[in-house]
C-alpha cells in the first residue's frame, strides 16, 4: 500500500500480541503506523517504512491499548474516601461531597489525573460515567486519550445540579451536537433502576432512541440494590426492569454481580454487554459475578475498574489477575477463562461493548494504532513462554513502557507527554482540601 507521506511510526523485533480472531503472536514482528494513523502493516521480520519514529521493541510485548469499560474517572478526587464500608453506606458518603464540591473545573482536574494514571498504565480508551461528561471529553481531546461519555442521571438533583426535566433538556442539546467518529457522545447513562423510576426510564429509553445513543448502566452490583430494586419495582430484577423499559437493547451493564440464570437469558437475547469490575466489587464485599454462565450464553463480557473512589485505583491489570483468578476459584477448576480469553476482556470484547471493535480492540491491518509496549528489561516479564500468559498473570502497571494513541506517542519511556504530571497532581491536591473539608461539615 503506496503512502502519500511518512509512516509515523515503525515498531521493530517486537512480540506482536494481536489479540486478532485466532489469536495470532507474531515473534520478531515490525508493526507501522501510517501517515493517518492506522496501523498499514505488520508482519514477521523487518518491514520497509520511512516511519519519522522507530522503536525497538527489543524482544518485548506489542498489544492493543486496554480498553476500561466502566469508570468514573473524575472520582480521584474522592479516592479513599469511603473505605471498609459497603455499596450503600460509601454511596452515602460520597454523593454529598460530590455535591458540595464538584464544578466543571473539578471534573476536569479529576478527569485529566485519571487520564494521567490510565495512560501510564496502558489503558487508551475509557467509557466513563459522571457528572459534567463535557469536562471529560475536553480532557480526551487535549490528552488523545480515547474517552466516551454522556449525559448521566438519577432523580437527585445532582451536582449539575439540574432537576430531571432541566437534565432532560440538557441531555437533549449534547445529543443534537455533532458525534466525532466515535461517537462519543452518542450515549444516555442512567444511574441505576434503584435511583430511577420506571416513568424515568422509559424516558431514557425514547431519548436513546430518539438520538440512537447507547445505554450505560449499573445493574445487579449488590444484594442491597436487588433488595432495593425488587421493592421499587414490584419484585423484579435490575435486569427485568430494564428489558420492561427498552433499556435493556445493546446496553453496557456495569457489575452484573447478581444475576439469576432468566436475567443471563434476557442479557444474551438483547445482545448486552456486562462489564466485570472485580477490584470494585471484592473491595466493597459485592459479590462474584457469572462470568462463566455469562459466556457460555453468549454474552459479551468486558472489564473495568470502576471509579477510583469504590475501587481506589484505575488498574486494568489487577482487574485482569483478579478475574482470572476468582473464577478459577469458584469453578473448583484452574483451567476455566484461560489467558487469552482474559486478554479479550480487556481489549476486543471491551471495543465490541463500544462498538468499536472495528476501529480498536486488535492490532490489525486497517484499524486505528491503539497500543502498549512492555518493558523488555522487566523482572517479572522473565521469562516469557507464552505471552498471553504473561500478560494475564504477570504484567503491572509499571511494565508499561509506550504507548500509542490513534497512532500517536502519548507515554514514552514512562513519560505522558501530553499531560504535564506535576500539574495534574497538584490540581487534585488542592481540590483534596475542599473535599476533606466537605466530609468534616456534614
């Protein structure tokens, strides 16, 4: 394929981890990213380029960005706040120093720390939920991190703070704007259907429709919320509420921790995505969710971290290790959810829950250049027999050494080089005042 200008990027002696259909690894690979950002080839061996940045990869690992598919990233700010408690009692917590302290200059210093700790860590695209999402895509645009986000709503006001009929409007306007390729503003997140009716709902439910927006949602996190739900709802499940108002369709549900084998059915047969947030929901004693009854009915399972105030960090890699591990666990089994179907998790079958999975997920030819290098030098990456395994049981944070955003350099050598570190940390430092200083008042 003839080029009109420079490759970008060119990546040599690399182990290319491309998480494609059959789960192809490619030892000794080049992979280069073209003048618009796509990744133009790969192969085994060295490929001819005029790439403007070569990275030797030294032997070490080249895979896709991973793909967070449920966060709140502009809780750092809130980070330790609520811990040693349950779902409900940090709930209590937090939503009133949310209130007192959250403004569209707080989501943004929130949001770009989390963006700063995400990148670091090799995470290059966030589906996020939270307050002021127009704070959050400023944050995208000016770190290249890939973040989708929309309007989020329960029946409080909120720190918005819009009642449901202003948010409504509200909601309305971001939706007519203009969606970039992605669609990033094309989604509706209702809170849960244990802060929303069911007149709300189906309210959510036309507007998504109206504007063909997607839904993100929490659903069946905890015991409280069943009991909460089945009390609201006349006795059904956060699952059956959503199938019974249109929400249920293609939706991204958040936890799925406690879901009966008739909610498995409906989930698979509305073609919904359950994200498994394992860090958040063993911290908060949430449960374990049925990640192997998920799967073997079909639905697509993904992974997130939730936010960093219920699950104190944004880590993907622990959410890798521990769902693995958890599974292998209850199953009585180690052979259930084998490597590389963990590493789908984290990458493919995030990009499906986005509809992205074209464009991202996978490195291969004609997608967007969204990737990680690991540290060919790292300890606990030596050695290495089969990646998939390495990155599912072995790879932290700190072994992420570049990475590459739609087909541009944002960390190198350990570096973010579109977030200044020091600013972004000094800027939740100090809002970290007003927060304390919110939770000694109430």
């Amino acid at each position: 394929m003839a080029n009109e200008t420079k490759d970008r990027i060119a990546i040599i002696n690399a182990q290319i981890v491309t998480v494609d259909e059959s789960g192809s690894v490619i030892d000794n690979g080049s992979l280069v990213v073209g003048a618009n950002g796509e990744i133009r080839a790969i192969s085994r061996g060295q490929i001819d380029n005029d790439a403007s940045v070569v990275v030797d990869a030294r032997g070490a690992i080249v895979m896709p960005g991973l793909i967070n598919a449920h966060t709140h990233l502009g809780m750092t700010l809130f980070r330790g706040l609520g811990d040693d408690m349950s779902l409900e009692d940090f709930l209590a917590r937090l939503m009133p120093a949310e209130i007192k302290v959250l403004n569209h200059h707080a989501v943004h210093a929130g949001t770009q720390l989390a963006a700063l700790e995400s990148l670091l860590g090799g995470i290059t695209t966030s589906l996020d939920m939270y307050y002021l999402p127009d704070a959050a895509l400023e944050v995208a645009k000016s770190s290249g991190m890939r973040i989708q986000t929309g309007p989020n709503f329960l029946e409080s006001d909120g720190p918005e703070p819009l009642a449901f009929a202003d948010r409504l409007a509200w909601a309305t306007k971001w939706l007519e704007a203009p969606r970039d390729e992605t669609g990033s503003t094309g989604w509706v997140a209702p809170h849960s259907t244990y802060l929303l009716g069911e007149d709300h709902l189906h309210t959510l439910a036309a507007l998504a429709s109206k504007f063909e927006a997607r839904i993100h949602v929490h659903a069946a996190e905890t015991v409280g919320e069943m009991q909460l739900v089945a009390k609201r709802h006349a006795g059904r499940t956060p699952i059956q509420v959503l199938a019974d108002t249109d929400l249920l369709r293609q939706s991204v549900l958040a936890h799925g921790v406690h879901l009966n084998d008739r909610d498995i059915e409906m989930i698979a047969s509305n073609s919904a995505t359950v994200v498994h947030c394992p860090a958040s929901n063993y911290k908060l004693a949430s449960g374990v969710a049925r990640i192997l009854d998920l799967q073997r009915a079909g639905v697509n399972v993904a992974l997130g971290t939730d936010g960093p105030a219920s699950g104190n960090d944004i880590d993907l890699w622990i959410a890798i290790r521990l769902a693995g591990y958890m599974q292998k666990t209850v199953a009585k089994n180690p052979a259930v959810l084998p490597a590389l179907e963990i590493v789908r998790m984290a990458t493919i079958n995030g990009a499906k829950a986005l509809q992205l999975n074209h464009m991202i997920g996978s490195l291969e030819v004609g997608k967007r250049a969204d990737l990680i290098v690991l540290d060919s030098d790292s300890p606990s990456l030596t050695p290495n027999f089969d990646p998939h395994t390495t990155i599912a049981a072995s790879v932290t944070r700190a072994d992420v050494l570049h990475v590459i955003v739609d087909g541009k350099l944002v960390v190198q050598n350990r570096k973010c080089l579109t977030i200044d570190h020091k600013s972004a940390i000094n800027a939740v430092k100090e809002l970290g005042k007003q927060v304390l200083a919110s939770v000694n008042n109430n």
